[in-house]
C-alpha cells in the first residue's frame, strides 16, 4: 500500500479532521536527499500503526507554506512532521528523517 498524498487544502483539512495523529512528509520530486528520506519514511509506514502521508512540494507549494506558516514551521525539503490534536508536536528534515527518528517520535 502506498502513502496517500495530499494534494489541496481541502484534503489536508479532513485529514486534520479524521485524524488524532498522522505523520506528513514534505517530499521534493527531483531531490535526490528527498527520494532517500521518501524511501524510508515509505518503510516506516508499512510498520506504523499511525497513519502516513505526503505532500509533493512542487505540486501543491501553495499548501506546503501555509502549512510551515499556519503552524509556524519553517519549511524544508524533505521534511517530516508529527501532527497530534491539530497541532506539529515534532518535525525533522534531510537525513534525519529515518526509521529511527520517526519511531521516536510517537509519544
């Protein structure tokens, strides 16, 4: 099974909506470091139990700044986040984002 992407506000707001916690990764199609991060948060999710999606930054870059705005992230590619109760209760980027890091990151 593949990590749904998120692709509108719209769907990033019912994703909010139906889900307690849910990781994001802010993913960039011609990155080499992204497609490395892509390849091992698309590992960890077919573990976690907690859901997992992606954003691909060149196609919905609208939606990638108003998240790093409206959640006072500052944005980078790649970059994954932890959402819980409506709010980014964790983030890291680049060749942080491993299995490791991702599995630590649950509360």
């Amino acid at each position: 099974m593949s990590v749904p992407v998120i692709t509108s506000k719209e769907e990033f707001e019912r994703t909010l909506d139906e889900n307690k916690t849910f990781f994001l990764l802010k993913n960039s199609l011609t990155c080499p470091i992204s497609a490395m991060a892509r390849n091992r948060y698309n590992s960890f999710s077919k573990e976690s139990e907690v859901p997992c999606y992606m954003l691909h930054v060149q196609e919905a870059r609208e939606l990638s700044n108003q998240i790093a705005e409206d959640f006072s992230i500052q944005h980078e590619s790649p970059q994954a986040l932890l959402f819980s109760n409506r709010k980014v209760v964790w983030n890291d980027s680049h060749g942080s984002i491993t299995k490791r890091n991702l599995q630590k990151a649950l509360p």
